[in-house]
C-alpha cells in the first residue's frame, strides 16, 4: 500500500538537510521598505523632479544620472538592508538626511546609501545595525516624499553619498555609474531564499 507523506504538526520525520547552502548572514540583503514601488527616478534616470526639471546638468548640459532607486512611500520607518555599521549621516535643507551603512560582505565591501531620511534617536555614526533593523524614518516632504536607495559597490568614499552623477566626468565628479549598482537588482540577487524545508513547514503555522 501507499502511505500519503504528509507529516502531521510536530511528526519528527527525516531530519532536515543541513544549511550548508545557506549564505552568510554579512551577504544577505532586504528591502528597506515593505513595500517596493518605484516613484518617478530608477537606476540611470536622467536627475530630474517628477515635473522634468533638471536637478543638475554638466556645463556641456548633460544632465546628471541618478545612482539610486526612489520608492513610494508615506512616513515610516526605514530599516537596514543589511548588517553593517553607519558610516555617515548628513542634513541637507532640500534633501533632509543621508546615511551610509557600511556592510562587509564575503565578497568585499559594501555601502548601503538613504536619502530623504532622519536618523532615529540612539543612532549615530559608529553604531552597528542589524538587517531589518530600523535605524530612521522617511523624511516629509510634502508631495515629494520618497526613499531614495542606492548601493555603492566599494568602501565609505566621498562619491558614496552621490544621488546621481554625470554621464561623462565633469565638474570633479566621475562619470555614472562608478561603482554604484541597480540597488533593486542587487537586493533581489542577495535575499535570503529558504531551503526546501522551511517551505514545507509554511503550512504548519497556517
Ligand atoms: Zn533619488
């Protein structure tokens, strides 16, 4: 006869295979946000306002290219897309705050970049922060309000805090992209995906 291999809750069946594909917790990687719906800039976009106008442009008038992702959302919290420790925090009156997370991953350092955020009380410069973790809050402004998100694939430099950059060097500034990378794909490409039999056990909370 056949046996149906359904495991009731709590049956110890097989043991599980052990978590040697598992990466490292220094290499996984989330959203910052909960939910991910892009506003009007993604990875490359010409540096404009949603109405078109240029933010920037070289003396040649080319106009900058934007090194992040923005993300809808409303005012709430903004948590660390992955271990790592701030290494930067500035204000600035249009964009309000900026951090960068410096992660060290096994495959070399990594900058996390936010802008348009506050910094939580208890936060700072130096402090470690945990994937998930929230660290600040989507600054208001007004109409505007949006999470900028970018990565920046190297360790803490000045070009680290860039939102956008030229598409050919001028004005001091290396040509787009330098070292940042399509944050999105960079965070879908470095989620944690479950093993096998975490799925399986999904229906036993439910
Ligand atoms: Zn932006």
């Amino acid at each position: 006869m056949l046996s149906v291999a359904v495991q009731p809750p709590g049956a110890s069946g097989s043991p599980p295979p052990p978590p040697a594909a598992a990466p490292a917790a220094a290499d996984v990687f989330q959203y910052p946000l909960p939910t991910w719906s892009p506003h009007c800039l993604g990875f490359g976009s010409q540096w404009r306002y949603c109405n078109g106008v240029p933010l920037r442009a070289c003396p040649s008038g080319a106009v900058w290219l934007h090194t992040g992702a923005d993300v809808q959302t409303g005012i709430q919290p903004v948590v660390a897309a992955g271990d790592g420790v701030i290494v930067g925090y500035q204000t600035d009156p249009t964009f309000r705050g900026g951090v960068l997370i410096r992660h060290q991953t096994s495959a070399g350092v990594v900058i996390t970049q936010y802008w348009h955020v506050w910094l939580r009380s208890g936060f700072g410069v130096g402090t470690p922060v945990k994937r998930g973790q929230a660290f600040a809050d989507v600054a208001d402004m007004g109409s505007r309000t949006h999470l900028h998100f970018a990565v920046f694939n190297g360790d803490f430099e000045s070009h680290a805090w860039n939102g956008a950059l030229p598409p050919s060097s001028c004005s001091g500034y290396p040509a787009f992209p330098y070292r940042f990378v399509d944050p999105t794909a960079f965070i879908q490409a470095h989620q944690h995906q479950p093993p096998v039999h975490f799925a399986r056990g999904v229906r036993l909370e439910g």
